[in-house]
C-alpha cells in the first residue's frame, strides 16, 4: 500500500494516479480485515486490533483527500485546455 502510494505519486497522468491510489486505497481495507481475523484467532487483542484499524481508517481518508485534490487538479487542467 505505501508503494502504491508512492507510485500514484511519481506517475505521471492523473489518471494513473487515480487508479494506483484507488488500489491502495483497496489494500489499506484488506488489512483491515486481516486484523480482525488477527484478532478472532487471538494473535492479537482487542484494543490493539482496533487502534491499527482506527490508524488504517486515518489512511483511507488521506489517500480519498489525494484522489480528490487530483481529480481537481484534472478537471482544472481540462477546463484551461491543458
């Protein structure tokens, strides 16, 4: 997922960007879901299940901000006929 991240960012066409983050985005809820299954295997505890998930849910919203400050920025580049 930080790879994705890093990706998006070095990428060139906004939608590269776009489908790189959504994938990240996508990975970021996948582990997740692999921390509750942690958790109900008993490799993990409860509170420590949730505070990576509340990190993780801190992610997605960072990377939604980026996917849409780009879509921004695209549809300022369209409307300048950039």
């Amino acid at each position: 997922m930080i790879d994705a991240i890093a990706e998006a960012y070095s990428s060139y066409y906004f939608n590269d960007k776009i489908k790189i983050l959504y994938s990240g985005r996508r990975e970021a809820g996948e582990t997740q879901s692999h921390i509750r299954k942690l958790e109900g295997k008993g490799y993990i505890n409860n509170e420590k299940a949730n505070e990576v998930i509340l990190e993780y849910e801190g992610l997605i919203r960072g990377i939604n901000a980026f996917i849409n400050d780009l879509k921004k920025q695209r549809e300022s580049k369209k409307d300048k006929g950039v």
